[in-house]
C-alpha cells in the first residue's frame, strides 16, 4: 500500500493507494470515532464495502446532473432521516461526481460532518477526491457553488478500477496528462518525456505520483491562491465546454477528462499566442494528449463568443479572463488575457483542424 500523506495541521490526513485499500475504511471510521456511517453512491458502482458501523446507503442520480443544488438538498435530508450526528460520518463511494455531491452535503449538513472518500475512478482517485474542493453545479455553470471541506481519508483502491469503461480511463487519463506539465511533489520543474514516464508507472505508482503532486500544492495553498491555480492547467476551457453542454444545444458529449485535454492544448496554443512558449512546446502539449489517445481540437460546431462568455464566469476570473498558462518558469495563473487573444486562439485551434484534414487550408 502506497501512503500519500496530505499535510494541513490538525486537518492531515492521509491518502491509501493500491488494491485493497477500501478494506482499511473501517480502520479509518474508528478513527474519527463515527457510531454511524451514510454512504452516498451511484447505481452500477459494484465495489463491497464495510465500515464497520451502522450504515445507511442514498443513492444519487447518475452523471454530472446529479451535482445540483436538488440533490444536496436531497442528501442531507437523507443524513436528517438516518440520523446522522455532527460526530458521525459520510462515506463518498464513487468517481468525483460523488465526491464533490457527497464531500459538500457533507460540509454544510451541520454545519460539518467528516467524510471519508472510498474512490472508484480514476479522475477521482488521481485528481477529483484529494484537496478538499467540493461542489456542485449551477445552470450557469460548473462547480460555481461550494466549500473547502477536507475528508479525514481518501482510499484509491486501484482494483476498483478494472471494470471501468473506456471512456471512463480517458476521463482519468485526461487529468493524469495536466499533470505531465505541473512541478512534482518537491517542486521540480518535469522535463521531457514526463508523460511517458508516468505512464510507464505500475497504474498504484501512476495514481500515487498524481496524488504526491496535488498533495503538496494542497499542503502549500488550501484554498486556491495562485499556487493552487496551478491544478487548474486546462480547465478553463473545459468547464466552459461542460457549461455549454449543461446549457443545452451543444452537439458534443465530452466527459470531463476528455475535455481537459482539449483544455490543455487550447492553453498551450494561447499562450503561445501571448509569446510564452514556442510552437514546439505547444506541439508537446498535443503530443502528450494525443499519446494518450485523448481529443485535442474543438468540438465541431462550438461557438467562440459563447466558449468566451462562459470562461469569464470561471472561479479564477476577477471581473477578467484568467488563465493557467504555460511559460518560461513554468505553469502560471495569469490574469488580464486579451479577449480578443482568446478569440484568436480559439481560431488558431480550428485551423489547425483544417491543415490536418484532406486538402484542408487555413480558414480566413
């Protein structure tokens, strides 16, 4: 077993990575001194759990639709009925969709409850169920409402994952790629070749360096100044996509891994725009997504202006575009982007759509 630990004070805690790490959860409940647990999940999530108190089971919706403000209304409800104390527990049994519902009912039922986060994905386990960040969605956009609550523990069973769906590992890959341009655990800048090596990682090893990374930008920044922008690099562009979606019309069906992949390479192209990096970095980034087998140009039919609209209501923006981007000393919160470089890069993506594709130019 792989132990990442998470260091916030009185807040540590620490992250199991490796098969069979679900069965320390009871371990984890007497800890916390829990008499009762209520255990949130989706249909389909076959994963056997004990922990090893009285237990409750509510069930949410399927999809990113189930992070609504309904269902944490719901949830807590649920908490109220199975008589759920302040000293009591939630036990998150899922992807991140689950994570972030169950992590902040979790956080508001009482005004806080501990949660422990038994992790069945790999976005969850390399990304969504570590850091604390939990949420839901609003029609405007996603994950606009939430809090930073920390579980008391995060177990990544990597057995968990080998009945997972295709799409399902491209979900997770597409995070694990943000991740081939972040600083490692100690700081240091990756070089080339970085995805690669990841990938030629044991899958415990691949999820427990991810973990290691979040872990101590987390411990140097729990709640999002510009350190912890950083674990953001690409996601701009890809909860505008999702926005988009949620707002019906769109013609795209991306699950949120893919969607950072496109993300990534958008970032590399505009910051190649601002004069950040070259074209051979911004060739990286796509070598990187592709590697992986995941999208790297703009769904057909997205709309610019619309795309623009919805990333100046992400949470790093202050009344401005901001940005993680790519650049000499590394990726970088920036703030203040030119909307009309935004456009551009936009444009600089279908293009080079267009000079791959048969016969294909550069348009206007």
């Amino acid at each position: 077993m792989i132990v990442v630990p998470v260091e916030l004070g009185e807040r540590r805690y620490e992250v199991l990575v490796g098969p069979g790490a679900r069965r320390e959860l009871s371990g984890a409940v007497r800890r916390i001194g829990a008499r009762r647990a209520v255990v949130v999940t989706q249909h389909g999530i076959d994963v056997d759990i004990d922990a090893g108190v009285p237990t409750d089971r509510v069930v949410v919706p399927d999809g990113e639709g189930a992070k609504s403000m309904a269902q944490v209304e719901a949830v807590c409800r649920a908490f109220v009925r199975a008589g759920l104390s302040r000293r009591d527990v939630v036990v998150a049994l899922g992807g991140g969709v689950v994570s972030d519902l169950a992590g902040f009912a979790a956080a508001v039922h009482l005004r806080g409850v501990a949660y422990v986060t038994v992790s069945t994905s790999l976005l969850g386990q390399v990304d969504a169920a570590v850091g604390g960040k939990t949420g839901v969605n609003l029609p405007e956009g996603k994950n606009l409402v939430g809090a930073f609550w920390q579980p008391a523990a995060v177990l990544c069973d990597t057995d968990a994952l080998s009945g997972l769906p295709a799409r399902e590992w491209a979900s997770g890959r597409g995070e694990m790629a943000k991740y081939a341009f972040l600083p490692g655990p100690a700081g240091d800048r990756p070089g080339a070749g970085a995805a690669e090596r990841l990938l030629a990682m044991p899958l415990p090893a691949q999820v427990a360096h991810c973990v290691a990374i979040k872990a101590a930008v987390v411990a140097a920044d729990e709640r999002e100044g510009d350190r912890r922008m950083l674990l953001n690099y690409g996601h701009t562009l890809a909860h505008a996509l999702e926005a988009a979606a949620f707002e019906g019309g769109a013609g795209w069906d991306l699950r949120h891994g893919e969607a950072v992949a496109i993300g990534l390479v958008f970032a590399a192209v505009l910051a190649a725009r601002l004069g950040r990096i070259d074209d051979a970095r911004v060739e990286e980034h796509r070598a990187v997504v592709r590697g992986l087998d995941l999208p790297a140009e703009l769904p057909v039919g997205a709309d610019p202006a619309l795309l623009v609209r919805l990333m100046a209501r992400d949470k790093k923006a202050d009344h401005d575009l901001t940005f993680v981007l790519d650049g000499p000393d590394g990726v970088a919160p920036v703030r203040g982007v030119p909307e009309a470089a935004v456009l551009a890069a936009l444009a600089d993506m279908d293009n080079a759509v267009a000079r791959r594709q048969p016969g294909g130019g550069d348009r206007g």
